[in-house]
C-alpha cells in the first residue's frame, strides 16, 4: 500500500498539479489540511481535493475559511492571514465552505495504531512540532507507531529509538529540479515525519513538497518538486491579496 502525503496546500493549484503529476503511482491520498488560505485558488484546490478523496484532516485555515473560528483566534492572525480569511471566505462556493467546515480534526488513523494523521501535533490540532521538545510531547501524545504531521511548512522528521531522539532531514541532489530522498524506516524506531508544504514551503526550498509511504517496503520517500510560480504568484496579486504572500512563495520563507 502507497500512500500519498500532502499538506499545506494553501490554495496554490500550481504547486498542487505540479505535486499530482511528479507523484509516483499511490493507492491513496492523506491529506494533513490547511487545503486553502493565502493561495488565490481556493475553490479549484478544494474541488481537487475532493476529486483526490482518501483520508482528509483539518487545518486552522480550513476552520477559519469555513467560519468556524472563535474570535480570539481571528485577532491573533497576523494582517497577511487575516486578509486572506476574509478574501477566501468571501469567494469560496457555499458547498467548498461547507466541505471544509466538516473536515475531521484529527488525529485520524487510516492503518489501525500503526499510522496518525494530524495537522498539527498529536498534542493538539494547532500545536506547531518545530523542535525537539515538541518531537517529544507528540511521541508522548500519541501511540501511533508513525505519525504524519503539517502545518510548520518544514519537510523534517525524528525518529525515536527508546529515548533516544533523531533529527531527520532530506538531503536532495539538487535545488531546482525533481528530487526525493528515501528514508527507510526501521522497525524499532517510531516517526513523527512532515511532508512539507506543497503550497507555501518555508524551510528555504521554494520547490512544493510531498511525500509518499510505502506500507509494504516500510520506506517514506520525500520529494521537492518545481513549479509555475509566476503563475501562482501573478493570480495572488490580480486578486488584490498582500504583495508579501506572492513574494515568499520565491523565497520558500
Ligand atoms: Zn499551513
């Protein structure tokens, strides 16, 4: 079994269809959420999603575009974030609106204990799994033996071999075209692994990111992928959204 992993999509259909056609074959799609925001394609990235099915869990963005975010957590957006909540739940459809608000929050299992899907962090749907400690608090979190998880927009991992904790990171021949890294995963360890982003990466690659798990080989394989990122910065601007969204997509920041 193939999984396809993707995440952080973030409304940007050319990262999206560059991710599609670079995909080796899959079985299924786990989708780790924030599926729109900042992006200038929202409708046409939930309507692939959707067409994608297989496992999907909630981002804060999804929650936010559909309307189902609590006041507090509205102010606390930077301005750039706030202007694209109000600039995507303006033009979303009713039904993409709806889609979204029913996503689950997860963690979700697709495969028993084995496998967690969440957007943010097994100690909650929000937290950010950026360093260390927060490795440790998810491991702690969860008794899934691998753990999938977004939302930092970094294409990193850890594994865990009793106490002992490593940080896992790509490392890819080039940083302009097609590229993937293997890493094959041990029995005895346990893994918190990031996909990366595929709509807006900031780990310093512009290039979108995914990654495919092969349940069969026990093997996670990272990608970085090129895209039209003219195109997907040219249809931020024309929708009037913040000068800054199109300009970090260039930087992977
Ligand atoms: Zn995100």
């Amino acid at each position: 079994m193939r999984a396809l992993i993707i995440s952080d999509i973030h409304a940007n259909l050319p990262a999206l269809e560059a991710v599609l056609a670079a995909a080796p074959e899959y079985d299924v799609v786990w989708n780790l959420g924030d599926i729109v925001g900042y992006g200038a394609n929202p409708d046409e990235v939930v309507d692939l999603a959707k067409k994608l099915g297989g496992m999907v869990v909630r981002g804060n963005h999804d929650r936010a575009r559909s309307g189902n975010i609590k006041p507090d957590e509205y102010l606390n957006l930077n301005r750039d974030a706030r202007c694209s909540v109000d600039w995507t739940q303006e033009i979303l459809t009713k039904g993409n609106a709806k889609w979204l608000s029913r996503l689950p929050r997860g963690p979700v299992r697709p495969l028993g204990h084995k496998v967690a899907c969440v957007h943010g962090s097994p100690c909650g749907e929000d937290e950010y799994v950026f360093f260390r400690e927060d490795a440790r608090a998810a491991f702690r979190a969860s008794r899934a033996r691998i753990i999938f998880c977004g939302h930092t927009h970094w294409q990193v991992g850890w594994s865990l071999n009793g106490r002992e904790l490593t940080p896992l990171k790509p490392e890819f021949q080039s940083s302009e075209g097609l590229d993937q890294f293997e890493l094959p995963l041990r029995s005895e360890n346990r893994y918190v692994l990031n996909p990366g982003s595929v709509g807006q990466p900031r780990d310093g690659d512009w290039r979108a990111a995914f990654a495919v798990y092969d349940d069969t080989h026990s093997v996670v394989t990272w990608y970085r992928v090129p895209y039209t990122l003219l195109m997907a910065q040219t249809w931020i601007l024309r929708a009037g959204l913040p000068e800054f969204l199109a300009d970090r997509l260039r930087m992977g920041r």
